[in-house]
C-alpha cells in the first residue's frame, strides 16, 4: 500500500469559500488544471488579459521546481523534502519527480487552504519505499511545521526546504526573511533551500498586472527586487548559476534559447 498521511489542522474544518478568488485555484487554472471555481476563472482571465505572460510565467515555475528537484536528488543526494505552500496538486508533484529518481523520498507537503487538504489526501500518494504527508499549516507558522514535519522526515539528516511561490503572500518582507531563517536554522548542514517568487525590475506590464490583481479581493501577492529574493539565501551557498529568472536556472539542452521573465529563484546548500 502506499504511504500517505496527513496531519488535520483549523483550516481542515473551513468551508470552501467559493465567492473569493484563491490564489491556488487561480494558479491551477492557469496550470490547465480543473481545480477552481468561476470566480477564479474570473480572475484569472481578467489577469491575462492585462498580461498574458502569467501563463507562461505559471509553467516556468514549475519546470524551475522540476529541474530543481532533479538537481537535488540526482546530483546532491538529497531523500528528505518539506515543501511548504504546495498548492494544488498539479503534474509534476514534488513527490512524483523525486520518488521517479529515488522511490526512497520522504515528502512533506505543507498547505492551510481546505480545497487543498481535500485533494492532497485523494491524490498525494507515495510509492510504498518512500513517504508522503500533508500538514495543514500557515507559512506564519514555522515551528508548527517543522514539529508535524518531523513525525515523517528525520530533520537531523540533510532535507531541501522548497518555498514556491509562497513568500509573495507574506506582506512584511521582514518577516518573511525570518521565516526562512527559522525553518533553515531547523536543518542541519547539506541541507537545501530552494526559493521562486515572482519579481519586479523585468517586466512593468507584470506588476501593472499583479498590482490590479491585489485590489481584486484576493489574498495579496508581493513582488520582490531580485536584490530582495537573493537576500533570503544570505549565508547559504548558491548552486550555480545563482539567483537568475527561473526559465534561465539551468535550462535542458533541447529547449528553445530560455527569455527572462519576472520570476527569479535558485537553489542554495546549508555549510
């Protein structure tokens, strides 16, 4: 049988609220994705048609993770992830790239959105060698996190902490650097953060775009200077090519030549 688990919290009794555009339904329908409601397609078509490039830039992310993950099980070694702010499950799972690579993956995903509790207990199965759970939790909520993450992962051996996308919903930028600070101070050296977040100084149609969006009556996103993204892996040790716009972190020989877009992320090593 499969291994999955997930550890209920407050947000696993809330009511779906379908009257509100969420960002995870608005991103899963931009993904291609069935997961979301019409207010979200709402949304998500009055976005792209200020800028269509959100679609494109939803793809590259996840491709970056792709990569990234691959990077980390097949040339770091990496076998422990806690993935926080997972999102709905798409294609290309965190724990189906790596348990592809190595079917010995431990994966926690982290989440407080109802919509996505429900699916991540229909869909987030692991293979039987390996693990999978879902925590319901805040990103705010950094010791909680890593005290259900520790009932599936060993923290005191090597574990890549995967923040997608997820940042850009904490509004105080300082707070969000501690975030990452204590979740990073939880794992031991050979540890791994790998961040994405949207962007700004590539694209102003982008943050005209993302900044009408924050007005809609969705939960806001923020986006940062590369300055500010590259500042949350002070201390670490970046993989090369550093904190570049996602399609340009190594990008597979037989893609088309990769253009830069308002999404920076990279991967950085724990001394």
């Amino acid at each position: 049988m499969p291994d999955h688990a997930t550890t209920p919290g407050p947000a696993a009794q809330q009511k779906i609220d379908t009257s509100v555009p969420h960002s995870a339904r608005i991103w899963n329908y931009w993904l291609g994705g069935k997961d979301n409601y019409p207010v979200d397609e709402e949304a998500g078509d009055a976005y792209t048609a200020v800028f269509p490039g959100i679609v494109t830039i939803a793809r590259s992310s996840r491709a970056f993770l792709r990569r990234n993950i691959t990077h980390l099980v097949s040339e770091a070694g990496i076998r422990q992830f806690l993935d926080v702010g997972t999102g709905l499950p798409t294609a290309d799972n965190t724990h189906e790239v790596a348990q592809r690579l190595a079917p010995e993956t431990r994966i926690v995903y982290v989440d407080n959105d109802p919509m996505v509790l429900a699916h991540a207990r229909a869909l987030l199965y692991s293979t039987s060698e390996g693990a999978t759970a879902y925590v319901d939790a805040n990103v705010m909520e950094p010791e909680r996190i890593l005290a259900a993450a520790a009932d599936t992962l060993d923290l005191s051996r090597p574990t890549a902490l995967i923040l997608s996308n997820i940042l850009g919903h904490v509004a105080d930028y300082d707070k969000a650097r501690s975030i990452v600070t204590l979740l990073m101070d939880a794992l031991p050296s050979g540890s791994y953060l790998s961040i994405n977040d949207g962007s700004r100084g590539v694209d102003p149609v982008f943050e005209r775009a993302q900044d009408a969006y924050n007005e809609s009556g969705a939960v806001p996103y923020n986006l940062r200077s590369v300055d500010e993204i590259t500042a949350y892996f002070d201390g670490l040790e970046l993989v090369e090519p550093g904190v570049v716009s996602v399609p340009l972190w190594r990008p597979e020989t037989d893609s088309p030549a990769p253009v830069p877009i308002g999404e920076h992320g990279g991967l950085a090593r724990k001394p």
